[in-house]
C-alpha cells in the first residue's frame, strides 16, 4: 500500500530541518576551547612514621677520621657502632731489637705481624684492641694490648685530643699498663701528629716507667695520596736515669706513603736507625679498613 504523497513530503522536510540544525550544533562543539587540564595534586608531605622510615643519609659517617699513619695512632675517633681495623706486618733486622712503637712489642727483633681494630661507642669515646705475632726464624711469640680512649675535643675545635689508657703483654711474655695522649690536627693539606706513651712492667729487673715519644707529619699530594715522616724515640727515661735496664735510648725515622681508597687505606715506609742501639733498617706495610 503506497504512502500518501504528503506525508513523504512532510517527513523529508522533518529531516532535513533536523539535520540543518545538528550541523552548527556539531561545529561549534568540535570547535570550543576544552577546558585546559587541572595540574596534577601536589605529592603529601613526607611524615616519617614506622611504616614509611625516613631516607638513609647520604653523610660521610668517617669524615674527619684520619689514619695516614704507620706508627703513631691519630686522635681521631670512629663513628659510634663503627669500626676501624687494620692488618700490618713489619720487619726489623736481627742484630737489634726492632724498636717498634707499640706498647705490646719492646724492642723484639724479627718479623712482627698485627692485628688492631678500634670500635667507636660513643661520640667521644672508644675502645680498642691488638694481637701481635713474632717470630725471628728460630721460635714464635704472642702479645697483644687492650685499651679504652677518650676524645674530649668538641669537633669544632681544630685540634684533637685523644687520652687513652690500658693492658699489654708484651711479645716477651711479660704484663704491664700503659697510658697515652695524642695530639693531632691539620695546617692546610698538612696533618700534624705528636703523642707521649708511658708504660709500666710488672717484672723483676725492669725500668719503673718506659717512656716513647712519636711525631708525624703527612702532605696530602692529592685526594688520594699522602706523603708523610714519622719519628719515633723510645726509651728516653734513660736520659735521666744513671742505669738503664732495656738498653738504652732507640730512635728512628720513617718516610711513608699513604693510599687511600673510600674506605680502605694502604699505608708503607721503610724506617731507618739513627742511633747506636736502633735497628739500622726496618720496614712496614700496614691495610686499613673502616666499616
């Protein structure tokens, strides 16, 4: 059944309107601005809890902890729950006794191999300990040291202080007590030390109080790289008493090098003897290691 004519003609034009009406719609839609997009929320503030702990830091835990040296200890402290542990072996020729700067070795010829560590428990104070190990091709012999330090300087000042005191047992099997104080601070690329060690023997036939002397100074040539001398005297009580039980003043030099590697730290010398009693060579290779 065909449509009537008019209603064709009616619903054309129906369409025809509505399409003429949806095009302008259409444009001015597509062409409208859109809205510019709303910047992203800015992060919450970082609120440590126990959940979300606060970030390590990036600090240096050993800046300002020294140790270019091969026979003087430094007045400077490792970091509380830190440690500084160092292995050395040195040498000294078997016609004298190897006048060696610990208070655990007296004057031992032969090959002397250590072992120190030092841990730090508080910002100004430490304990410490070394095991040594001797031998002069025919027998082997054992000593060590224990001891407490105290570094009352504030880190402000530019010189430090370091008051130590403890046991030893000498690598001849003898016990005693020893006390220390070292001083040490920087001119420059220049670091300075000086220190003063007494000790006491409990043995028959012995001096009533040891006295050792050491001085150091190191150049940092570069970051890495120290140039450096030590002297060491020891024995000066035998400058004031008229008998001297152990043989007399023993003094000698050391130039050294000093290679440090972020938290490992080479250090080596040869030492010379410059006095009658002083071994007339002697030697040193010393590894540092901080953790």
């Amino acid at each position: 059944m065909a449509l009537p004519r008019s209603l064709v003609l009616r619903s054309f034009v129906l369409l025809a309107a509505a399409f003429a009406l949806a095009i302008p719609a259409t444009a001015a839609a597509q062409s409208a601005p859109s809205p510019e997009a709303a910047p992203p929320a800015a992060p919450p503030p970082h609120n440590p809890t126990s959940d979300t702990p606060e970030p390590p830091s990036t600090a240096r835990p050993f800046a300002g902890v020294e140790r270019p040296w091969l026979y003087s200890p430094d007045a400077t402290a490792p970091p509380p729950g830190h440690v500084i542990a160092s292995l050395g072996v040195g040498y000294g020729d078997l016609e004298k006794g190897a006048a060696r700067p610990f208070a655990a070795n007296l004057a031992h010829a032969g090959a002397v191999f250590g072992a120190n560590v030092e841990v730090g428990v508080l910002k100004f104070a430490s304990v410490s300990g070394e095991g040594l190990l001797a031998g002069d091709g025919k027998s082997v012999s054992a000593g060590g040291m224990l001891g407490v330090n105290a570094y009352p300087m504030p880190a402000s000042i530019p010189v430090k202080l370091a008051i130590s005191a403890g046991y030893l047992r000498e690598l001849g099997g003898s016990d005693g007590v020893w006390g220390r104080v070292t001083l040490a601070g920087d001119i420059g690329p220049v670091r300075l030390t000086v220190l003063g060690l007494g000790s006491h023997i409990f043995a028959p036939g012995r001096d009533a109080f040891d006295l050792l002397v050491s001085a150091g100074a190191s150049y940092r040539v570069i970051e890495v790289l120290s140039l450096g001398v030590e002297y060491v005297a020891q024995d000066l009580e035998d400058a004031w008493e008229e008998e001297e039980a152990e043989g007399g003043i023993r003094h000698f030099l050391s130039p050294m090098a000093s290679l440090s590697l972020g938290r490992v730290r080479l250090t080596a010398g040869p030492a010379f003897g410059l006095s009658q009693g002083s071994p007339r060579v002697l030697g040193r290779l010393q590894a540092g290691f901080s953790f």
